[in-house]
C-alpha cells in the first residue's frame, strides 16, 4: 500500500511559520503512529508570485487535482497590494477552491475550557462552545457573473452579482444536514430573504432538503441578526449553513468567541475522488497576519488543528485526530500560551515553535 499523499502550500506571511509546526506534527504521526504520509511541497499566493508571476502554477493546480489532501498556510501581504486584480495572492487561494469545486467549507468554533476566561465575551457565554459554521465556498458574491470596475457616465462602477442556483445551495445545504446529524441535530440556515432573492431561493431549497432529514430541528435567520445572536447568546447554535460572503463574516466573528483567529481550522470540502476520499483542502481560518509575521510569535493552533481535520475527514483517523485535539487542550490546560492568547500579567508567551514542541511533548505523554 503506498501512503496517502499531502501536498502543502505554506503560502505568505506567517503561512510558513505556522506550517513549520505542522509539518513537526505530521513527522511524529509517522514515527510513532505508523501514520506515514507522502508530502510534497508547492508555492502559492505572493510566494508563487514572486517565483512565477501568477499565485498558482497549472502545475501547482494539477497537484493538488491528485492530492488525497491539501494543506495551506496562509496567502496575501501589504507587499501585494497594488497587484493587478488577476495575480493577487488571493486569487490563487480562490483558484483552488473553485477549480477542486471544494463547495463546503466547515469552520468549527469550539471554546476550550483554558480559554473561556480569554474571550472578549463573558465566560458563561462561551464556556463549552463546540458550533460548526458550514460556508458555502465556490459561488455566490465571489464568483458571480458579471463583474468588474466599468465606466459609466462620468464615473466608474464596481460591479458584483450574487448568483445562486438551486443545485448549488441543495449540495452545501445536504453536507450541513449530514453533519448536523452526526451532533446535536440542529441547523440554523442564515441569509437574508428579507432583501434578497438569492436569500428567497436560499430559504427554499434548504426546506425542501429539510424533508429527507426529518430528525434535524431546522430553523432560518436573517443573517444580520445571525451576527447579533453569534455574540450575545453562541450556545443557542450547533451547526450553521450559510452563503459564501455572510460565511466568511460570520466565521471571523465567531472565532474571537474562541480567544483568538489564531484557534480556527477549517476543512473545504468537495464531490468523493475515485478512492472515495472527499476533494478536501484544510487552512486556518486566519490570513498571513502581517503585523506579525517574521517574529516567531503566530500562533500554530489553527493550522494544527486544520490537520487534525485532516486526519477525521480526509483520512478516516478519528482517533488520531482526537488524540492530537486531545494534545492542543493539555497544552492550554497547563498554561501554554502564544502571545495571542495572552491575557494574564506576568505569563511569558510561547514563541510558535515553542507552541509546536510543546503539543510534541504532549503527544509524547499520550501514548
Ligand atoms: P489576518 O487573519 O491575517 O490577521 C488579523 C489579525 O489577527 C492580525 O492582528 C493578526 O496578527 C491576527 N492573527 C491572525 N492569525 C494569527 C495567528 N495564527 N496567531 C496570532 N495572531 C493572528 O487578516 P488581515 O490582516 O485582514 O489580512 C492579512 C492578509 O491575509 C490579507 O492579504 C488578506 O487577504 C489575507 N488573508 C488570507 C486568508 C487565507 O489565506 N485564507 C484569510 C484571511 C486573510
Ligand atoms: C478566508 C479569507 C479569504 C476569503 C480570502 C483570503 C480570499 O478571508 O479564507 O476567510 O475571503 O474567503
Ligand atoms: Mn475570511
């Protein structure tokens, strides 16, 4: 049997950093796990600009066509910003998700225990928080048609259109139904019907795929209101599906309730491969973090644990995954801290390496 194979893309920023820490944990899957991948490496994002002129090679592209699993640090910087559209660095990351048609994006926030005194909210409001945002990654505002900067008059227009067809909205929402069963069997569907008709069609088609889940309790907000409820009252969700704009808006919201954008993985998901795996590319949710990058202070949580959804989704090893999700709640238990996490006074903060051998150490303490 030849090992399932991992391509990796650090990208820009603190992508690099943080996969470092990654790559660390994938080694010890293979020596102590007997869990061997084949991983090779590519350029994406201001990285494969810099090298190549576009921030995805047809050869980078191709690769991760064949690739059982995708990992991505993080793309983009200051450095790019006066780009031309078309080469930007995030235009390589969308490539990816449109190309590999990886429709279902799962954006878990779950509160660690060590963490809840860390929020910006109060601690009974987010102790025990375990919610699945599922963003729908491939349509809508991002890719609608027609688009651009055109001139009209004496003046120029920014054109974006939100577009949805029904098959669209049905695919995204049955992978919400199905996770959705396998937790705590409720669905909170967010658009905004009240405004738009993409939100009429979206309020629709996830009704009528609520019929072939009859033991799911499905309800609809408007997704402005779905803001609001994310920070007043977060327990009242478990699983949320939503369009691609409100998805990403709503996910970064939701992972401040977390302590930090530094905590969130996220796995995107798409139609089962030949061997059966799903289409998957796992990245934080968090971006190249600028301000930061170059000091050794990211912290490496949200790419970790973007593997350990790797393991349970791509790889079937839920127990291994456990056992690294396990690895990461010791560490915050017994105080490990990047500099993100940094509430308390006199606490020295993990540097990312710091953050990455520790969950190595408590691996170790695991078998
Ligand atoms: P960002 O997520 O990079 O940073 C927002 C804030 O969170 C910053 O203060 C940053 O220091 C902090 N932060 C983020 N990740 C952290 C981590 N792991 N540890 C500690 N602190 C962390 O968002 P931004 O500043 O809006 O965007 C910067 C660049 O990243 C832009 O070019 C943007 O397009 C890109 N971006 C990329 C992705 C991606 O690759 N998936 C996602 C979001 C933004
Ligand atoms: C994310 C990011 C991306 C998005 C950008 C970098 C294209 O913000 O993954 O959340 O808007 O989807
Ligand atoms: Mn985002």
């Amino acid at each position: 049997m030849t090992n399932p194979s991992l391509l990796i893309l650090p990208g820009d920023g603190i992508g690099p950093e943080v996969m470092a820490e990654v790559r660390k944990i994938i080694d010890w899957f293979g020596a102590k796990r007997d869990l061997a991948f084949d991983v090779s490496e590519g350029l994406v994002g201001g990285a494969a600009y810099d090298a190549h002129g576009t921030p995805l090679t047809d050869e980078t592209m191709e690769q991760a066509q064949q690739a059982d699993a995708v990992l991505l640090g993080a793309v983009g910087g200051p450095k790019y910003d006066d780009l031309d559209f078309s080469v930007k660095p995030e235009r390589g990351l969308l490539r990816l998700r449109k190309e590999m048609d990886l429709y279902s994006n799962l954006r878990p926030a779950q509160c660690f225990d060590a963490l809840a005194d860390f929020s910006s909210l109060k601690k009974d409001v987010v102790a025990g928080l375990d919610i699945m945002i599922v963003r729908e990654l491939t349509s809508g505002i991002y890719f609608g048609e027609p688009r651009g900067i055109i001139e009209e008059g004496n003046e120029r227009v920014g054109i974006n259109t939100q577009r949805y067809t029904e098959s669209e909205i049905d695919r995204v929402a049955r992978s919400a139904f199905e996770l959705a069963m396998r937790r705590d069997k409720k669905l909170c569907s967010m658009e905004k019907a009240n405004v738009m008709e993409s939100g009429i069609l979206w309020r629709d088609v996830v009704t009528e795929v609520a019929k072939d889940y009859p033991e799911v309790e499905l309800s609809h907000m408007y997704a402005d209101n779905g803001a609001m409820q994310l920070v007043r009252a977060p327990k009242q969700f478990d699983v949320i599906v939503t369009d691609n704009l409100f998805g990403d808006i709503l996910s970064d919201a939701a992972a401040m309730l977390t302590g930090s954008l530094g905590m969130l993985p996220s796995a995107s998901l798409g139609a089962p491969m030949a061997n059966g795996r799903p289409k998957a590319l796992y990245e934080p949710v968090h971006g190249s973090a600028p301000d930061i990058a170059g000091q050794g202070k990211a912290n490496p949580i949200a790419c970790i644990l973007s593997f350990s959804m790797a393991l349970r989704y791509s790889f079937d090893q839920g127990a291994e995954a456990d056992r690294l999700e396990a690895a990461v709640e010791k560490v915050l238990a017994e105080g490990g801290r990047t500099a993100d996490l940094l509430g308390e006074e006199g606490v020295t903060p993990l540097s990312t390496s710091g953050m990455g051998d520790a969950v190595i150490a408590a691996l170790d303490a695991s078998l």
